[in-house]
C-alpha cells in the first residue's frame, strides 16, 4: 500500500552551546550538564519522500564524512519511531550534509531530530509526542534540544529544556576541520562515577539568565560571565582549537569568542552581519582549508 503524504523538507540546524557547564558525573556515568544553548542559520537538509521501506541516501559536500548508512542517526532514529509506533508511515530520507562531522554542533543530532519532524509531519504527529522524545533521548543525548530547534537552556543530560527568549546573536562559526570525539573530551575531563565538578554553594549560585525580551547586551553580557568546562581539555586533544579562537578573537568587531559543545567548531559574537560577514572573510582568506560561516544565532 502506497503512503499518501508528499515528499517533505525539514532544514537540520547546526546546535550552538553558547555556554556549558559541567556539574558532575551521575553514578551511571552520565554528565550532567547546564548549557544555554542556541541554532544557527547554517544547516543539512533533510526530505522524506514516500517509499515502502524506510531508506537513506546522503548527498552534499560533506556526505563522505557520514560513514556506514546503518549507524546514521537518521537511519537509527526512524527505526527505533517505527518499533515504537504500529504502521509508522515513513520512506526514503536524502540528506544534504553541510555540516562538518564530530564538530560540536550537533550536526548528526540535528538531522535526526528532522527525521523525527519529518515523521511526525507524515503521521499527523505533535512534536512533542512522548514516543518521539523517548526515541530522541535513546538516540542521542543531543537529540531531545535538536527536536524543537531553537534557543534553551539545557540541563541534566540534556533531556531537561526550558525555551528561553535570546534575541538574534550575528555570529561566524569556524571549523578546523578536525574531528573530535565527544568521549574523548570528556575522558579527558576527568570526572569519575559519582564526582562532582561543582560545590553546592557553585550551583545554588549558578548564573541567572537574562529576563524575556532582554536585549543584545543584557544576553552578551550574561554569555561573557559563561564558560564552556569542555574547552580546555577539547585544547589538549586538538591544540588547533586555540588557533581557531586566536584568529576569532583578532577580527575586528568580535565582541565573544568560544568553543561549542565538546569541539572542534569555535563561534564568534558580533554586534551586527555586517561584522560577522567580514569576519568570515578575514579567517577565510586566511586559512581556506577551515569551515566557516556567517550565520545568525537564535
């Protein structure tokens, strides 16, 4: 029997941690975390297109980088819905692969939280159906914020989220093409089983966030007071990340300059596009075998 929707489109935006904390390690050996965190204008696309088997092919200038189809989070996470859900409607999913791999940007996570839109959109689905996060969360850990695809903060593993107001951040992104594991950073951190990074006074006093309808300042300032606990250790696996935020921070109107999620892909903060535009420029011209991208943050 044939499905009866079109084929659909969804954009995988490229996630930004803005800023991440590192609380502790649970006993079971999951990090918990607190990170504000942010989508960018740079993304994959994703189209589901009906077919009587759920399949996938990778296209774009960054397919090579996706490895075996089976392990795809696309190919995954659709798999996993369809156990959930008795006579899922799904089909052939193309990804466009624009985003670097292994970059701390979430770019796998992000295409299979479109997959999961996609598949919603398909069976007449809310978003926020409770199989849909139950697959988000067992997929992967940046899945559930990938989901709703924009500005959070993010606690927990990442399963707890709270949609915060952040107004539109100009921004370049740059990637040393470099890949990073995220395990290896976070073996690198060193937090055993039951450890906490943080005392409970660090906690209790953790950064109030800025207030709905704060504006650009308010926000940057909060940002600046932030940290990200995985840059450090990111640097002691790929030193090339120090270079990457040295040549962010030496363009001219950069106003924020720091790693994403667990590396190697760096962000800065503008004031305006036009800045951020010629930022990218700069760096571009200065080492073309670098990612990078003008984008707005939201």
């Amino acid at each position: 029997m044939r499905n009866r929707f079109v084929m659909l489109t969804e954009s995988a935006r490229a996630k930004v941690n803005l800023t991440l904390r590192v609380l502790g390690r649970r006993p079971d050996g999951y990090h918990e975390l607190e990170s504000v965190v942010a989508f960018a204008g740079v993304a994959d696309g994703l189209t589901l297109a009906p077919a009587s088997e759920t399949a996938l092919a990778v296209t774009g200038p960054r397919a090579a980088e996706c490895g075996a189809l089976g392990d795809n989070l696309v190919f995954r996470a659709a798999h996993a819905l369809g156990e959930r859900i008795a006579g899922l409607k799904s089909g052939h999913f193309t990804l466009d692969k624009h985003l670097p791999a292994a970059a701390g940007i979430g770019g796998g996570s992000a295409d299979a939280a479109a997959a999961l839109r996609l598949l919603a959109a398909s069976n007449n689905l809310p978003f926020d159906d409770t199989r849909i996060m139950e697959v988000a969360r067992a997929t992967g850990a940046d899945i559930p914020v990938c989901v709703a695809s924009r500005a959070c903060i993010m606690t927990g593993v990442g399963e707890t989220i709270t949609p915060i107001d952040l107004p539109p951040l100009p921004c370049v992104l740059v990637n040393p093409r470099v890949p990073v594991a995220t395990k290896d950073v976070f073996t690198a951190l060193g937090l055993k089983p039951g450890q906490l990074r943080t005392g409970l006074s660090e906690v209790l006093e953790a950064i109030a966030w800025p207030p709905a309808k704060a504006g650009f300042d308010v926000w940057l300032d909060a940002l600046i007071g932030g940290i990200n606990d995985l840059e450090a250790p990111a640097i002691r696996i790929q030193p090339i990340i120090a270079d990457v935020l040295a040549a962010l921070r030496a363009t001219g109107g950069v106003r924020l300059a720091r790693m994403s999620g667990s590396g190697a892909t760096c962000f800065g903060v503008y004031s305006t596009g036009g800045e951020a535009s010629a930022a990218a420029a700069a760096i571009r011209s200065e080492h073309p075998e670098w990612w990078v991208e003008a984008s707005v943050l939201s």
